[in-house]
C-alpha cells in the first residue's frame, strides 16, 4: 500500500471515532423525562454508532490484508469485496427498517452506488484494483455517521418551549 492510501484512511477513522464518542453526548440529552428514547431516535443512534464503527473497522481492513499479502491489487481487491457486501446489506437493512422515511430510504439507497464501486474495483472495470472507490465507501460510512448524528442532536422548532 501506499503510505497516502493509509494515511487517508487513518483520516477517516479519526473522524469516525469522534462521531462514536460524541454518542455518549446524545445518550444524556436525547432521552425523554422517564429515560427512555422514541424508536426513531434509538434506530438513529444505532446507526450512528454502526456507521462509525464500521468506518473505523473498514479503514483497518486494508493494513489487516496486507498482513498476508504485499500485492496491492489484492489487497484493494479483498477489501472492496468486503466493503462492498456489507454496504449492499447494510443499505438494504435501512431501507427495510419501519422508522426510515421515504425521503430518507432514497438518500440511503445510494450507499448501493458505493456498493457498486466496490464491485467496478474488484471486477476491474473503470477503476485498476485500487484505494479510490473503497475508500469513497469509508467516507459514505462516516457521511452516513455524521448525518444520523445531526439528526438526534437537532432540535425541532416546534419542540421549543419559549416560555
């Protein structure tokens, strides 16, 4: 591997883990008086914390790979596999969840353009077994994280008491 590749994807994971820590922020202030959270906010939670961490877990798949190999194309081969089914699944379960909007679903739906890249990177078409698609799918992954943060921290104007 090239040392920008690692470096990029050391990047991306630092984000990640910020986004993972500033959970234990929202588990205090997004809880209901009784301690309990709406569906909604727990799924985005969850995800939050399964974006993040899958993030981070994605950016370490590589070095892990070059453990048993020094060929770059396998290396980005392996893991853009990998990625690439999970973020088939992984989108396919948001999509199937009940609390995921229809606005939503269709901005999710395109983690499967980054599934794809995964596959063109693998199959060799359009791009040479190499680090650039893969990791666009890390960033989706902190993209994805960093939005359902926003989501649970924002506050609605119609949830304000001005009082």
């Amino acid at each position: 591997m090239i040392h920008d590749d690692v470096e990029v994807l050391g990047w991306l994971a630092q984000v990640a883990v910020a986004f993972a820590g500033f959970s234990a922020i929202v588990v205090l202030f997004r809880r209901d008086d009784e301690g309990r959270w709406l569906k909604v906010h727990r799924d985005r939670f969850h995800g939050m914390v399964v974006h993040a961490t899958a993030a981070v877990l994605f950016c370490m798949l590589p070095m892990l790979v070059g453990v048993f190999t020094t060929d770059r194309g396998t290396i980005w081969n392996v893991s853009s596999a990998l990625l690439g089914v999970e973020l088939a699944v992984q989108t396919t379960g948001i999509i199937l969840m009940s609390t995921t909007a229809l606005v939503s679903r269709l901005v999710v739906s395109a983690g499967y353009l980054f599934a794809l890249l995964q596959v063109l990177n693998v199959a060799g078409i359009a791009f040479d077994h190499e680090a650039r698609p893969y990791v666009g799918g890390v960033i989706w992954h902190v993209i994805q994280s960093g939005g359902l943060f926003i989501g649970l921290i924002w506050v609605p104007a119609n949830e304000i008491d001005d009082d």
